[in-house]
C-alpha cells in the first residue's frame, strides 16, 4: 500500500486528509518555508520601496495621497512580518504572519489600483496569481487570501468609477482566474505532498530495514530478559549479558554444563521439557532456581523450540517474581491481619468462624462468641494521644491472646472492637466465666511511657447453637449483647437473649424514616474527586450519599448506616442514588464539562438483587449516559454470605458494560488474593486508615507499598483515600500510586461546585 493510499488527499486541496500527517508535512517543511516567506517580505518591502520612491512622481496629484500612506503601510508590514518571522517555530505562527502581511498588502494595493493607472489592471490580475501561487500558506488560507485579496482589488478598481462596460468582463476573468489558480494550487499540494509521501515511505522501509538487521544482531545480547539456549538433552550452548549478570556469573565458570543444575529441584527440568513436546511452547512455567552465590530465587520460566542451521534448540527467557510473591505475601497478610495488633481481622475471623461453626454442626458440639468492645479508648485517645490509645490496643490484643487456647481465635474487628471464637469444651456458661476474667484481666494496669493505663471493656456473648446456627447471625445476636452491656453501665459481660431484638424495632424506625426521606428526595450525591497524583488533572469524583434532613442537616452515611444494611433499602437508596449521578453525569455533559469517571459505592446487601447490573446500566442508558462514565465501589463485605458465582456475575456484568470495579477498602477486611483473580477488579483502593500517618507509621508506610506493589504487578490502578497532606501525596507518587483523593484536594460538594472546582483545577495545573 503506498504512502498517499495509506494516508488519502483531500480532493480539493490536495492536503492530507489526517490532520497529524499534514502537520507532520508543513513541521519537515518548516525551515524551508520560513526561508521562502522571509524572502517573499524582504523582496516585497524592497520592491514597494521602490515604487514608494517612484511615486513621488505624481506629488501634487490628489491619488498621491492615496498612494504614499498605501505604499508606506504596506512596507512597514512587510518590514514587520521579517523581524517577526525570526521567531516563528510553527507553520500555523508563520502562517499568522503570512496572512497579515496578504491582508495589509491587499488592502494597500486596493487603495493603489483605484488610480487606474496602466499597471492598475495587471496588478489586479496579478496579486492574487501571487497569493495562489506564491504564498505557501494551507489551501483553505490560499483560497480565502486569494478571493478576499480579488474582491478587495475589484473593488479598488471599479467602485470609483461610473459603470464601465468592461466591469462584468473584468468579474468573469477575475472569477475564472481564481478557479484556474485553485485548481492549480491543487494539483501542486497533491505532487508535493504524493513526492513527499513516497520520499517518507522510501525513508521508513529503509530506517526499518537497518534497524531490522541491528536488532536481529544484538537483540538476543542485550534483551534485559535472561535468555538461555541449550539442546535438548540440557548442555547450555550460550546466554546472554542479562542472564551472566542475572546468574551472577558465567555458567561456565559456575562449573554448570546442563540446564537442569540450575534448577533447586532437577525434576522440574523434565517437567518443563515434557510441556514443551506436549505444547510446543512453554509460558508461565513456576519454579524455583539457584543463582551462582547459593540464593533461591523463584522465578516463571518461558520457553520455545528454536532451530538453528538444521538443529533445534530450547531458548527459554527467565522472569524473577521473588518480589512479587514477597509482595503477594505481604499484601496477603495485610488483608488478613490488623496492622497494629497483628490478630486476624475480620476477614480472617469470618473465615475461622464459619469453620468453627461447620465443624460443631457436624459434630453436635458448641461455639461461643465474645464480642469485646474497649470502652475508655476514646478517651485514653483524646487524653494521652493516639500513641497511648495504639499501646492500649497492642495490649488488649497480647492478654486476649495469652488467655485463649491455640484452637480459638482472637481477631480485631476494627476500632475498639475484638472478637474471640472458643470452641468445646467451653460451652455458653463457661464463656460467661471466660468473660469476666477477661474483664479482670483487661483492668490490670500497665505502664505507657510516664503514664499509666488500663483496659476497660462491655463484652456481649452469643452461643451456637443456643441463640444462632448462622455465622452472621450469631455475630449479631453478639453485636446485641455488647449493645445491651453498654446500655447497662459498661464495663460488664452480657449473654444475648431474644428480648433484645427490640433494637432491630428501633433499625425498622430509621428504615422507615430513609424511605420517606427518598420519598422526598433528600437523599442527594455529594462529589469528591479523584487526582492523578502525576499531573494533578482531575480524572473522576466518587459519589457520596448525603441526608439533607429537615431538622438536623446535612448526615453523612454514618447516620444512616441502616439503609445500607437492609437489602431492600440498600436497593432504593442506591437506585434513587444512580438516577441522580446519571442524571448529574448528563448535565455535566450537555454543558461541556468532563467529570471523568464517576464512581458509586455499591453495599453488600445490594448484591441480593439479581438485576442490580443490568438495571444500573438501564439507568445509564436512560439518562443518556455512556457507561465508561461509571464506576462501582465495592468493599470486601461483598464476597461475604454469598456465592462468589453470584457476586462475579453482577460484577462481569458491570465490567463487560464499560463499568469499570473498583475494590474500596482495600486491606481493612478479609479479601485474598484469590479474589482479585476470581473477580474482575479494575482498581484497589488503600483504605485511608494506611494512609493517615504513613509518613511517621513505618508499618501504615509497608503496607502502603506492598498494596501499591501488589495493584502495578497486577496491572491495577491503585488509588488511595484520604490524603490529607502534601507528605502523603509525595509518597505515594514516588512509589506509583496513580491516584488520590482527600481533603488536600477537596472536601465533598454538591454537583454545581463541580464546575466551579474543575476551572480551579485546570487553572492550577496550567
């Protein structure tokens, strides 16, 4: 396919139809055409001075008024566009200057012509042929200069006089003149542009062709891959710089003849070179290798017959993931354990308790629960610092764990709040005694520093199979018992009984109250954008809900946590929270402003409507929304109580739509690794709980980095919430964290500060 096939002219014009390649062409011809103009000027500011000094002649003539200021007017701009066409750097700056300069002289020469002088005529003629034919400005510039610069000249030349029989002769030739040179302009931009074309194909076939032939040279040396060939039966033949520095030493000189010592565990050879006859090529082969100072390394190993002069070879390329499974590790067990304490979360805890729990079932054997919740750190916070509220924390964590047997399980569920799992041979009363000596033993004092501190603690027990036989119901009835335990005066143990579901009366009132408060639209999105860390553009908001209640103003979704639990709830809150982003999305559209991706948070109990992807996106399409404009938030609660089967499907959905996922709270819950390979999970969002103090918390900082690790390894954005300072912002730039957002960007605002926002925004990125 030739050059001008691939990158067709415009038929009249004869210019490239794409608009990269025709800036590409004037860009290569630029000097040239800097020369041309500056030339083009010089020749017609010397040229009008001479006939500046010619009309003198005529002094005392009424059209030699007329003539000087023209002549002069259009030297000085001739004079000008030289001195300014030094600085010209673009064909279109250039292009500025050559059309003020055709302007002042067609309007000069317009002046000049209605002398009718015996030149006047040929001038007439003869200024548009050079603004055709001379002045290399783009097509549709030449035919605008070129028609403006005849009706400006026509004008000249016969408004002053009475009607003269020639006019209409004069027109015609004009008009006749003008398609005559239009069409010649034509034809010479398409053979300048088709020699062109050709001359650039002819150049890229060579460059390729030679750097081809360098490639093929020194690819298999310098490719930063190790790369190793060896026959069949093992003995290396060569490798190559990347893998001597790799290895750490010349294979030979290791004393290594076969592939298979490099190998930990030999077998693996076989193994690989079985794939290899089976498939004919190997990807992704795990294994583990030794390197030339007695390091383990593990790596994935790809290899491919190769033949070489009639005998075939296997080249195999070998890819180190011991950081990323280090990474994976350490990302693992930040998703499984707190931070702070090093217990399990509740991800963890969830896990053991569902085990626990199918294990009594079969057996007919008892699971108790205490749910410990601190009740003076707060105040140990607001009093003794957060440093003394962390070291209270460590050590509730260290006694609940040095009381517990190594069969139960103490997690920390978050905050101030524990858990603890026994199992048989306590039973329910026996936990009750187990609860109270935690309470002793939590009262012990110890010392922080200059101060002195003690744990005060409710604690709410629940039993299998006495109040539950449902993990999630059993933690409720628990959740109950610590409610009641603090409703009775704190600091005491309390066992779930029935009676106590009268608060889940008091969560129907609040039910009722969000329903009609959705009735009402009050229920409104609040938007908090999203900031590439790099070049700090905005690239989305995410949506937050917001109670604009009659009496007690704007609540924020800790208010009405209620809604989000409910499913039916769940479902119109987030419904009526979709029709109003959509609908918000559409207005930002229709007036021009580009919100990005604007991101909704989807609740657990959401997932129990089966037609949750599909009606969002009919939502979308209603509003006339592409839905690239979405995003759904989704936190690891999500993989809890349900099938993954039924969760991936609603998230597939999503994401075959153009619906990208984001997993919210990334590392505060139970979510494993397997589940970002078994989900289609676009980006990981650090929890602002890691963020907030990363640059002082080495371990808040770790995990910061394993979690950003984890997401560039899986190919993942990684954003982080609740950026609050430039420190923070720093750091996570410098490790690759693509995105953020915070109060260092901006707090949540309604949607008609969004535009308002996104002016400041450009204004400062500028």
């Amino acid at each position: 396919m030739s050059e001008t096939s691939s990158h067709p002219l415009t038929p009249l014009g004869g210019e490239f139809r794409a608009p990269g390649r025709e800036a590409a062409f004037q860009a290569e011809r630029l000097p040239d055409t800097l020369r041309h103009v500056r030339v083009l000027f010089l020749l017609s500011s010397v040229l009008n001075a001479l006939f500046l000094l010619s009309d003198w002649r005529f002094y005392g003539d009424p059209h030699f008024y007329v003539a000087i200021p023209a002549r002069v007017g259009v030297v000085a701009v001739s004079i000008l566009c030289v001195w300014l066409v030094r600085w010209a750097t673009t064909f279109q700056h250039a292009q500025r200057l050559m059309l003020l300069w055709e302007l002042a002289t067609a309007i000069g020469v317009a002046f000049l012509v209605s002398s009718h002088s015996n030149l006047a005529l040929f001038v007439v003629l003869l200024l548009p042929s050079i603004y055709y034919l001379v002045v290399p400005t783009s097509f549709r510039w030449t035919v605008t200069a070129g028609v403006t610069c005849s009706i400006l000249l026509l004008g000249g030349y016969l408004l002053p006089e009475k009607a003269n029989p020639t006019e209409t002769g004069l027109i015609l030739a004009m008009v006749t003149l003008n398609l005559a040179l239009i069409l010649v302009v034509t034809r010479s931009n398409r053979l300048q542009r088709t020699e062109w074309a050709a001359t650039q194909a002819a150049r890229e076939a060579k460059d390729a062709l030679v750097e081809s032939r360098a490639m093929f040279e020194t690819m298999f040396k310098t490719v930063p891959i190790p790369l190793i060939v060896s026959r069949a039966d093992g003995t290396l033949v060569t490798t190559n710089d990347a893998a001597i520095r790799y290895f750490g030493i010349e294979p030979e000189t290791l004393g290594i003849r076969s592939a298979a010592e490099v190998y930990e565990n030999p077998d693996d050879r076989a193994i690989f070179l079985d794939k290899l006859a089976q498939d004919g090529r190997v990807t992704g082969f795990e294994t583990t290798i030794r390197l030339a100072d007695g390091t383990l390394r593990a790596v994935l190993v790809a290899g491919d017959m190769v033949e070489i002069r009639g005998e075939h070879f296997v080249m195999s390329a070998v890819v180190d993931i011991t950081e990323r499974k280090a990474a994976e590790e350490r990302v693992w067990r930040a998703a499984s354990h707190d931070s702070l304490t090093g217990l399990p979360n509740r991800g963890l805890f969830q896990s053991r308790l569902e085990q626990a729990l199918a294990e009594a079932e079969r057996n007919g054997t008892h699971v108790s629960i205490l749910l410990v919740d601190l009740d003076n750190l707060k105040t140990v916070n607001d009093t003794m610092g957060h440093d003394a509220g962390d070291a209270l924390l460590k050590e509730t964590a260290n006694r609940l764990k040095v009381m517990m047997r190594e069969c139960d399980t103490v997690a920390r569920l978050g905050g101030d709040e524990f858990v603890i799992v026994v199992i048989e041979p306590i039973l329910l009363a026996n936990a009750m005694s187990l609860a109270e000596q935690v309470l002793s033993e939590l009262r012990f004092p110890f010392r922080h520093g200059d101060e002195v501190l003690s744990g005060l603690a409710s604690i709410g027990v629940a039993g299998f199979p006495e109040h539950d036989r449902k993990p999630t119901e059993l933690l409720k009835d628990a959740d109950l018992a610590l409610y009641a335990a603090k409703a009775q005066g704190r600091n005491r143990a309390v066992a779930y009984t029935p009676d106590m579901r009268h608060r889940i009366e008091q969560r129907a009132t609040v039910s009722r109250e969000i329903q009609e408060a959705v009735r009402l639209g009050e229920i409104i999105p609040y938007y908090q954008p999203k900031v590439d860390l790099v070049s700090g553009k905005v690239t989305g908001f995410e949506a937050l809900a917001r109670w604009q209640h009659p009496e007690q103003g704007f609540l924020t979704p800790a208010s009405f946590l209620t809604a989000f639990e409910d499913p039916e709830l769940s479902i119109t809150v987030g419904e009526h929270m979709i029709r109003q982003v959509a609908g918000d999305i559409r207005r930002w559209l229709d007036r021009g402003i580009d919100c990005g991706r604007v991101a909704v948070n989807l609740s657990t109990a959401q997932f129990n409507w089966i037609g949750l992807a599909k009606r969002f996106i009919d939502i979308l399409q209603e509003a006339g929304v592409p839905n690239e404009r979405l995003e759904v938030e989704i936190t690891e609660t999500v993989f809890l109580g349900r099938s993954s089967t039924h969760v991936v499907t609603a998230l597939k959905q999503f994401h075959d739509s153009g619906i990208r996922i984001a997993l919210d709270d990334f590392g505060t819950g139970y979510a494993s690794l397997i589940h970002l390979k078994q989900f289609p999970v676009d980006d990981i969002k650090i929890d602002q709980s890691f963020v907030t103090d990363l640059e002082t918390d080495s371990e808040n900082a770790a995990i910061v980095q394993a979690v950003i690790e984890l997401g560039l390894s899986l190919g993942m954005n990684v954003i982080a919430e609740g950026v609050e300072t430039e420190e923070q912002a720093e750091f996570l730039r410098s490790r690759g964290c693509a995105q953020a957002q915070g109060n260092l960007y901006a707090e949540p605002m309604p949607m008609e500060e969004v535009q308002h926002f996104l002016d400041r925004q450009r204004a400062r990125c500028a």
